[in-house]
C-alpha cells in the first residue's frame, strides 16, 4: 500500500507544531481526534518532540490530553531523558507532574542526569511533583 502523500504531509506539520511549541494549533488538532501519541518514523512522539525542543506548555496540553510521558522513541529514549539530555527545567517539572518516570528509558533520564552532573535534577527525581 503506497503512503497517502496528503496524510504524510499532515503529519509532518504536526511534528513541526511539537517542535515549535505551537500550542493551541496542536491541542485543537488532538481535541478534534489526532492521536496524542502520534508518532513519527523513528517512534518520536509529539511530546517527545515537545519535550526535546523545551516547550513546557506544549508538554503540559499534549498530558492533559492524554499523551503517554513514559513512552519511549525506536532508540528507547523518553521525552524525560530527552529533556535533561537539553538541559530544560521547565519540561522536566512538567513531565514529572505528568508521572513522567525518571527510572525508564535507555538511558533513563536519572542515567543521563548522572552522566551529566545534574544534581539538582536528581533531587528532583527523589522527590514528589508538588514540591517541585
């Protein structure tokens, strides 16, 4: 079956919304039935794409929505340890308030954040979101 160029060249201003951080154009569009998983060819989410790019608010809407923050891309990294790995404290806040779990992934965002020297993340990890 051949790829539907129309729905190809949807998607792909869908993850080009993720990664710009245009909020309110993305949440319409998962209201109005786009999967909040949707994922691209190498298995980066919306969120993952959000996450990566530092957009919390976008992080914020896509959970709200029902976008998984522990699912992993093909390379088995999560848009948590994708968000340490660029060092964005606002995404990694969001995706802990999401029930983001820092111990998933390979490597997990705990791995990267020790891998970095990130100790503030770290005791971010031992503690509730609310005290965040």
């Amino acid at each position: 079956m051949q790829p539907d160029p129309e729905l190809e060249e949807f998607a792909t201003r869908l993850f080009d919304l993720a990664r710009t951080g245009q909020t309110d154009r993305l949440r319409a569009y998962v209201e109005a039935g786009v999967p909040a998983n949707l994922s691209n060819d190498s298995g980066d989410t919306l969120l993952m794409l959000a996450a990566y790019h530092g957009h919390p608010e976008t992080v914020r809407a896509l959970t709200a929505l029902g976008a998984d923050p522990g699912r992993a891309n093909d390379r088995g990294q999560t848009p948590l340890s994708g968000a340490v790995f660029k060092k964005e404290p606002e995404v990694i806040r969001a995706l802990l308030s999401a029930g983001a779990d820092p111990d998933e992934g390979t490597p997990s965002a705990r791995e990267a954040a020790r891998i970095f020297g990130q100790d503030e993340y770290l005791n971010w990890f031992n503690h509730q979101p609310d005290s965040l």
